[in-house]
C-alpha cells in the first residue's frame, strides 16, 4: 500500500505546495528516503532516471531549512548545468509556501550575478561542482553552516571526473551534517565515496527496470542499415508521435539524421555533446516547452534530463547494452503515464535485442503498421510552416508555467490571465488551473501555446512588477 505524502512525516504547509503542484501520492524512492531524511539520517538512494529522486531530497531540504536564518544550510551538488536549474526549480515549487531562498550557481554564467545572488542569501544553494568549488576558492560561498548537503546523480559527476572537486567541497561543510546521495547506479567509486563521506548511511534502493519500463509498450523492427532513414519516416507517419526521442549512437549520426530529416521538412532538432551549451539550453527548452516535437539525440546529451512529456522513444540505433535501453525508454512512460518505444535493429544485431529482452524480463514484440491502432490520438508529426492547431479540446496536451511574482507582490489570478490573453491574444479559457502563491504562480496553458505565451509575457511587467515566466519541468497535475 503506497502511503500519503501526509503520513511521511511532511508538515503542512509543505503538503499545500504539494497540492498545488498536483502530485498525488510520493513515489516508492519518496516513500523510502523522506522519512529517514526527515529524521536526521545519511540517505544512500538509488533509483532510476525519472522517480522522481529530487522531491525526494528537495522536501527534506524545504523541511529542514529556517528561514528566519540567512546562512546557507543546504547545498545540491549537481553535475550538469541542466540538472542544476531544474533542480533549483524543483525546490523552489516544492519550497513555494515555505519562503525559502534558493541560489542557483553554475559555470557558463557570470560568476559576478551570482556572487551578489549569494550575497543577497541563499539558504539552499544548488550548484555544479566546478563552479561551487570556485565560489567557496574565491570566499563567496560559505559553507560553515550548511549543515544539508545532497549529491545529485552522482554517477554522472564520477563519469565526468568531478569527485576530487566533491571531495573538497565536503571538506569546507560542518562534520556533523546530514549527507545524502542520489544516484541512478552505484558504482563501487561512488560507494567508497559514500564509505568516506556518509555516517552511517541508510541505502534505499528502489528496484531497476520494472518501475518506469512498465508503463511502456515495447516494439522492435528489423531493418538493413540503408533502409533505416526511409523506415523512421514511416514509423512517425504511423504512430504520429506527440512528442519522441530518436536516439543514435554518435555525434556524426545525430548531425546526419537531424539533416536528412529537417531537409524532409520535419520540425526536429539536435541535441549532441559537440553542441555549445547555449545551443543545447534552447533546444532543451523548446524540447520542455512543448514546441518542439522531435528531437534527435546521443546518450550522453540526453542523460538524466527529465523530459516527462515523451510519448515515444525511438533507438534508430540499437542500444549499446541493456542498461543504455533502460535507461533510454525510461524517460518515456514516466509517472502516471503510458509510451511507447520502438527500437530499429539490423539483421546482424539480433543477438542485442535478446541480451535486452533477457535482461528486462518483458517481451519486445515486432512492431508493424497497425500496431499504434489502440494508442490514444496523437497529432501528426507537424510540418514547419503548419500552423497550429486552434480547436481546444479538453484532452488537449497543457505545459505548465511557473511565473515569478505571487500574492507578495500583488498578483492575482485576474491580474495573470489578463496579461496573458492581452499580450498573446488568446482567450481567457486557454489559461487554466491558476494558482496564485505567496512568491510564485503557476498556470497552466495549452501546450502547443506554451513557447508563445513565455515569448510574450516574460520581462513584461503584470501588476507593476517585472515577470519571468518558464516552463515548469515538474509532472502536470494529475488529472
Ligand atoms: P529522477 O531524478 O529520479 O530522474 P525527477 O525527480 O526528475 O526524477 O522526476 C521525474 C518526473 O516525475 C518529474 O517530472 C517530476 O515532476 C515527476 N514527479 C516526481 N514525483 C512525483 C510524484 N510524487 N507524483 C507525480 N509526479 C512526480
Ligand atoms: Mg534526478
């Protein structure tokens, strides 16, 4: 029996930011580190990509931190710049009603802002270790008092050689505080790690792959090396995707294939390890936004983002090794609800697909034409220069947006949806679910709108304050 999120021990006020959010009932890596975490105790966790590993730690940290003290008493250490801003963002929705200070600090920025934002107080700080280990180097972060600190998908930071830097960064924090690592693998560097830096950890482990490959129907198709480009058009002509992943194996595939399909008039994009970071943030965005419906990507660049509007993953290259195809349809089928994954195989690599199919368990079966039929309706791959769908129907897909400003600064939900419908010149219908909170907001828009909307309203001024409006990467409400 899943317990609530009430009986592990949260308070209040952190339920109603819950609540507002939409989520139901914690999943099994919450239900199993909340209340240790709570308790005061080190917390090894180990669950896949897309549990929801952050609220795991990020409700603690929201639990944990006073806010009538300014000090950092919380730190996040993230590998990536990515998963840096999503996490900041993950704590400050869940954070909402708390008041809580959260500084996001990462490299490619000026290290200038975010001195001052440190100034100014954070009480959680969420960072990438190179750029945390520079600001507590330069003085400007000081970590005396933090007595909460998180590693975040620590197996990344070990593939990308950051453990040293972490290991210094552990050494400037108080001996007595709380440790925890979330991680989706444990490798035996990152236990020793724990072994050093943890007291006494408790190691919950939620059991890969049946959590999030469950939720996903698995299909394979067998096709020679030359046929695969003209193969893939089909398969999206057939399942009209609402949105999809292709993932392939090199940086020079991914270029070649996002090619071949835009010159087809496709609307995709490309996300690879030879890109600047710049140019993987706007597609990252566009991809989150709901703008951008196909995406074709490495391992590497796609790894440990959550991109839970995914209805289909597509391996146009068959993956490398079982774990790499877990860890690839995992993003699809995400908490509470349902994808498909269809993966393209060569005569002479058969033998990968058994290796996978032994390894999870579940049965892969031959995708043909007809096999998308009791799928729910999805739209067509769209065209560029298709114009959008104007018809709203109920069911239609909705992002949902944080907005900075709340009850604080006068805001309220008139104030919201007329700026919205006056500055994009959609009816007031198409904004819905508004909440209004003491320092955020959050709404709900059509997803096809999304990328408009934000376009159009963000550093715009609603009640005489100055707006910023972003995509939430947070599961939409449930129903
Ligand atoms: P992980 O770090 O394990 O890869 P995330 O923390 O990024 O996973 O969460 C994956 C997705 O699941 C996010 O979109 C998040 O908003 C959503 N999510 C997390 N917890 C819940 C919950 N209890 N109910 C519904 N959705 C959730
Ligand atoms: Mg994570």
């Amino acid at each position: 029996m899943t317990k609530t999120f009430a009986e592990l021990g949260l308070s209040e006020q952190t339920l109603k930011a819950l609540e507002d959010v939409g989520y139901q009932s914690p999943s099994p890596i919450q239900e199993q580190a909340i209340p240790p975490l709570l308790g005061g105790r080190d917390v090894i966790g180990q669950a896949q990509t897309g549990t929801g590993k952050t609220a795991a730690f990020a409700l603690p940290i929201v639990e944990y931190v006073q806010h009538d003290l300014a000090e950092v008493q919380a730190l996040v250490l993230t590998p990536t710049r990515e998963l840096c801003i999503q996490v900041t963002q993950a704590i400050r929705v869940y954070g909402a009603t708390h008041n809580v200070n959260v500084v996001a600090v990462f490299g490619g920025a000026p290290i200038r802002t975010q001195e001052a934002q440190l100034r100014a107080g954070g009480q959680v700080v969420v960072g990438t270790v190179g750029r945390v280990l520079d600001l507590v180097t330069r003085g400007s972060l000081v970590l005396h008092d933090c007595r909460f600190v998180v590693l975040d998908e620590a197996d990344e930071m070990l593939d990308l050689g950051f453990l040293e830097d972490v290991e210094k960064i552990l050494g400037r924090t108080p001996n007595g505080r709380q440790t925890a690592l979330f991680s989706a693998t444990v490798p035996t560097e990152i236990r020793a790690l724990a072994d050093r830096y943890l007291y006494e950890p408790l190691v919950v482990k939620v059991e890969a792959p049946t959590l999030t490959i469950d939720t996903v129907e698995q299909f394979a198709l067998t096709v020679g090396a030359a046929q695969k480009e003209a193969k893939l058009v089909e398969v999206l002509r057939a399942e009209r995707p609402e949105q999809a992943i292709v993932f392939v194996r090199t940086k020079m595939r991914c270029e070649r294939l996002f090619r071949t399909l835009r010159d087809q008039g496709v609307d995709v994009r490309a996300l690879h390890g030879d890109m600047t970071q710049g140019a993987r943030d706007g597609v990252m965005l566009a991809f989150k936004s709901g703008r951008l419906p196909l995406l074709v990507a490495t391992d590497v660049a796609a790894r440990g983002l959550d991109i839970s509007t995914v209805t289909h993953v597509i391996n146009f290259d068959v993956p490398v090794s079982p774990d790499v195809y877990v860890h690839r349809i995992g993003r699809t089928g995400r908490i509470g609800r349902s994808g498909r994954a269809i993966t393209f195989v060569e005569p002479r690599q058969e033998h990968a697909l058994e290796a996978i199919v032994r390894h999870i368990g579940m049965d892969i079966v031959p995708w043909t034409e007809g096999a998308h039929t009791d799928a729910a309706p999805m739209k067509a791959p769209p065209r560029r220069h298709e114009k959008p769908q104007v018809a709203r129907a109920a069911d239609e897909p909705k992002q949902r947006l944080v907005i900075s400003g709340g009850r604080a600064a006068g805001i309220d939900v008139a104030a919201l949806v007329g700026a919205i419908t006056h500055a994009t010149g959609l009816d007031g219908e198409a904004v819905s679910d508004v909440r209004v909170l003491e320092r955020f907001s959050l709404l709900s828009v059509p997803a096809a709108e999304a990328a408009r909307v934000i376009e159009a309203l963000d550093g715009t001024t609603v009640r005489e304050r100055t707006v910023s409006v972003e995509p939430l990467a947070l599961g939409q409400p449930a129903d």
